[in-house]
C-alpha cells in the first residue's frame, strides 16, 4: 500500500523532495518513506529534520492541506505528543499542487509502517497508553480547522456499507481523524500525520484504532479497555458504527482484504444487520 502507484508518479514526488530541500537549504539523506499511493514522500535531512511533500490536484486541492500542520501549530496544546512545524513550502505546478513541510525527525518507527490495520501485537507497555489517552484528552480541548466527519457522508454511506440508516451525529470534540497503527510511533508513544484532524464525532478516534486492531484480538480488547468510559456509551457505539462503515467503504475499493471479515463480523455484532457486500467502486 505504502509506495507510488506507478514509475510517473515516484518520478514526480521524488523531483518535488528535491525541489524542496532546495528551498529549505537542506538535503535528503534518505531511504525515503511513501505514503498511500506514492501520495506523500519523506526523507531526514541534513539538519536533523523530516521533510515530508504532500502532492494533490490543484482542482481539488484546498486550504485543507495548509490548515493541518499549521493550524496544529497555532491551537494544539503542548500535551499533545506530535512532531512540530519548523518550515512550509508550497507551490504548484499545473495539474498539481505540492505542500513541503519542516518538521521535527522522529527518530522511533511506526508501529505498522505496511498497513494502517495491526497485524501483530507491539506489546506496548501501560506508559504508552497513558501517552496515547492524555495527548487525545488534551486534543479535545483544541478549536478545529474543519468538521472531519460530516452527517451528509453518513447519510449516504451507512446504508451502503452497514445496511442501516445513519443516525444523527450530536456530539463532537477535537480529534486527529486518522487514528492508525501507520500514524503512531512505539514507545515513546508521538502522533504523526495532521491533514485531517478536526471536528470528529465523539469517541471517533478510539473507535478508528479499535478497528484497526481487530486482527489482534488482545491489542483491540486494550484499546476498549483504555476507552471503555468512551467506546461503552451511547455515543461511543455511534463512533464505531462510524469507523466501520468508513473502513467497509474501503474495502469495497478494493482495500483491507485480510481485515475485511473482521470488520464485517463486527459490524453485524454492533448494528444486528448483516452488512452488504457492494461491487468495488
């Protein structure tokens, strides 16, 4: 999953890192690091840092790239354990739009560098889910850039993907949006990747981990047990009923063939309802 769909596209990111080491005055070290579909590359440089270029359609793209990492910068309180800007670099170049960002080298790994889905326990020690539940309670706190999940998506995509009408989404809080193993770093425990963060429906963050670790039964009994006071509520079951159809609206793109079944039993032991399989878009 993690690497450029085709010769064109890792040509053109690897070009764009380089554009940007010149305009920071740096140099990539390497190995670089790819994100989904050869979407985002990343490299340490020479100072010590990360530079990571994000590419997007200049007719899609939006003030959403931007607000991310620096609107973080200006709202997300110190607590919240993630790596800060220290540069931004943006430029198009017609049909694309490029966004290079200076950021803090984190030098710990990811805990599923393959897949957002956990495929293997990390064994990760009660300080790191004290790190984990303190940075996500400290985020709540935050004003959004954006609403994340919005009710118009629901509507169209619970009975698609969990055969059920969506309900009302009513509470929300700050969140980071992409809650996944391919986001987190080991112990010490630093959350990576802030595109997408906002307004979320409440408990959505612990709901999008949780199902992510559905593969390893002891890591998503520990994730509902660190969030039982979220995960258990009324609200809580919304949030995963959420993060389930997202992730079934994956799969039927063709994602999270090994996942899959897990996602789907789930859903039907949450909803009552067999969840339908659609034809990949």
């Amino acid at each position: 999953m993690y690497s450029p769909k085709d010769d064109e596209t890792q040509g053109r990111m690897e070009h764009a890192l380089a554009r940007a080491c010149d305009h920071f005055g740096t140099t990539a070290t390497g190995p670089v690091s790819w994100g989904w579909l050869g979407r985002t590359i990343g490299s340490r440089t020479t100072d010590d840092r990360w530079l990571r270029v994000h590419c997007g359609e200049i007719a899609k793209a939006s003030a959403a790239m931007t607000e991310g990492i620096v609107v973080a910068e200006e709202r997300i309180s110190s607590l919240v354990s993630r790596p800060h800007l220290h540069g931004l670099h943006r430029w198009e170049s017609d049909p694309y739009v490029f966004e290079g960002e200076l950021i803090d080298y984190i030098a710990q790994p990811v805990i599923s560098p393959e897949t957002p889905d956990l495929v293997e326990d990390p064994h990760l020690p009660d300080a790191w889910w004290s790190d984990l539940r303190n940075s996500l309670d400290a985020l709540a706190d935050a004003e959004p850039p954006r609403t994340t999940i919005r009710q118009e998506w629901a509507d169209r995509v619970f009975p698609e993907f969990l055969g059920i009408p969506a309900p009302a989404i009513t509470e929300r809080v700050t969140g980071h949006a992409d809650l996944q193993w391919a986001n987190i770093t080991g112990h010490p425990f630093v959350l990576l990747d802030w595109e997408r963060w906002g307004a979320v429906p409440l408990g959505y963050d612990p709901a999008m981990l949780y199902v992510n670790s559905l593969r390893v039964p002891a890591v998503a009994e520990r994730v509902r047990k660190e969030f039982a006071d979220i995960l258990e509520t009324d609200a809580g079951r919304l949030a995963e009923q959420i993060a389930l159809a997202e992730m079934l609206q994956a799969v039927g793109r063709g994602w999270y063939e090994e996942l899959a079944p897990h996602l789907r039993q789930r859903a039907e032991e949450l909803t009552g309802v067999t969840p339908p399989t659609p034809l990949r878009a």
